[in-house]
C-alpha cells in the first residue's frame, strides 16, 4: 500500500516510518512543520494531490501536554487545524484515502485507584489542555469522515517509549539523569511524582499496530464506520520501578531527592488501558518485555 504519513519527523513517526518500510509499503513522509504548515489546507491538499495515497497516517501534532499547556494556541492549530486540513484533502482527493488518526489516552476521565482498565467506552474527560485538543481532534475528524464516507481510524495510544524519544517524557528525563549519575556528573537523582502507576509499552511494538491496522484499512476490512481503539500493554508499572530498573540496568544506586518543581500534583494514582478489542482486531499482542526497552532507552545517554 502507498502511505503519506503526517508527523514523520517525530519520534513516533521515525518509527513508524520504518516499520511501513520494513513490510515491504511504499512511504512517503510529509515535509516537516519549517516546509509544511499542516493546518494551510491548500499545502496539505497539492501533497495529497500529489502523493494519491491508499493510507494517511496522520501522526502531526505537538510533541508533548508540556508543549500544548505553553502555547495553546499552536497546539491548537497543529492538533485540531492540521486534522481539518487532512481530512478536507482526504476527501477532495481523485480517490480518497483511508485514514488512521492517532490521538491519545489523555481524552480519558482520571481513574480512580480500583478502576478496571480504560476501555474505548470509558468516559471522556480530558484534565489538560493537550487532552483536550486530542478530544477535539476526534469529533472533527470523525465527523469529516461520516459526512464524507471516509474510512477511518482512530488510535488512542498510552504511554510509550523508545530510544530516541526527547527527554520531555518522563522515562527519557529519567535515563538522562541516571545516566549523568553513571558518568560521575551527578549524586542525586531528582523525581517528582513517582509513586503512581503508569500503562507503558515500547514504541516499537506501537508501530506494528498501527501498521495493522492501516493494512486492514487499505483492505477495506476496517473504518467504515470510523472505528476507535486503545494501544495499550494492560499492565501498570510503577514509575519507581522505572526508576529502580534503569538504575539497576546503569549499576548505579543515587540517593532519590524530590524536587518540588517536578511534582505534579493532579496525577492519578494509576492508569492502565485495556486494548482487547484492538487485539481481537488484529491479533495484535505487544511483545518487548518494559527491562529491554529501559535498556535501549538508557543506551543512548551512556557514554
């Protein structure tokens, strides 16, 4: 299948990028954000003119709910803009695309401690402003593909990690640091909210499911209707054990300061998705054991 991802420069997008091209599809990456504005709907409308994609994967967005909360405005813009301009491309194209939409598990209502997993049926109610955007991103985009027959997508990832992902995610920032403790630059780790409970899979296994899906929707087995699915491990770790485990892995053991400036006091105390459908789906399962993953996350910071 020929597939225009949005969003290839980034972190998920790298990977998936190379997944596609792993199994054999013909990929072409959207211009980063300094070529290509991905809200300016005439730009995004001469790249799919130009590319007539079987698939967008549309992964455009800011990088992180830090970003979002810093300026809304750009977030605003990327988010819900960009998901506008590429279903109003999609579906003024000579033959429309499928679509898959990533979106994120932020959408959901915080849990309670004892609450079972979030499933797609949980409630929504995003805390911050990036959920929020995510949310909206949702509503347009399946709007856009009801009122124009759209096949679509919608994946709501939690959290994931991998080598290469910039350390304004929390388990980078945390490799970084004992990283720094290992080359003998530090003594101190400093955390903020770390006894919480967090869903956290390898972006790489991620990827695979997204190429499912974006396979069964080039074969019209999916997105009509629009379909919504979690990515999610179904397990819930503890970012202490994050911690502990990427200290083990560097042979290092500093003591651990809390720094007020780190802690954030809204945090759930646990969150941890259910993607049984996805997996009844496509039988997807995800495969990388969290330890392998902290490791090739933590290679890239030590000397």
């Amino acid at each position: 299948m020929k597939v225009l991802v949005t969003g290839a420069t980034g972190f998920v997008g790298g990977f998936l990028m190379r997944e596609l091209v792993r199994a054999g599809h013909d990929v072409t990456p959207a211009p980063g954000s300094a070529a290509l504005d991905i809200a300016d709907m005439a730009g995004v409308r001469s790249l799919v003119a130009d590319v007539r994609p079987d698939v967008i994967a549309h992964l455009a967005a800011v990088a992180s709910s830090r970003d979002a909360s810093r300026d809304p405005g750009r977030a605003l813009r990327t988010i819900v803009g960009g998901t506008i301009a590429v279903t109003e491309a999609a579906r003024r194209a000579s033959v429309p695309p499928a679509l898959l939409v990533v979106s994120s598990a932020e959408v959901y209502a915080t849990p309670a401690q004892n609450d079972p997993p979030l499933a797609e049926g949980s409630p929504l109610a995003p805390r911050h402003e990036y959920g929020m955007l995510k949310l909206a991103q949702e509503v347009v985009a399946i709007a856009a593909a009801e009122r124009h027959d759209l096949p679509m997508v919608v994946v709501r990832p939690f959290n994931h990690v991998g080598p290469g992902q910039p350390p304004s995610s929390a388990v980078a920032a945390f490799a970084q640091r004992i990283a720094a403790v290992r080359d003998g630059n530090a003594h101190e780790l400093a955390v903020g909210t770390i006894d919480v409970e967090r869903d956290i899979g390898d972006v790489r296994d991620f990827v695979v499911a997204y190429r499912l899906l974006m396979e069964a929707l080039a074969a019209g087995e999916l997105g009509k209707p629009p379909s919504v699915f979690n990515v999610s491990t179904g397990r819930a770790v503890s970012l202490r054990w994050v911690i502990g485990e990427l200290c083990r892995l560097a042979s290092v053991a500093p003591d651990i300061v809390v720094d007020p400036a780190l802690v954030r006091r809204d945090d759930p105390p646990r969150i941890v998705g259910d993607a049984s459908l996805l997996s009844r789906t496509i039988e997807w399962r995800p495969r990388t054991e969290l330890s392998a993953t902290l490791a090739d996350v933590l290679a890239q910071y030590v000397a």
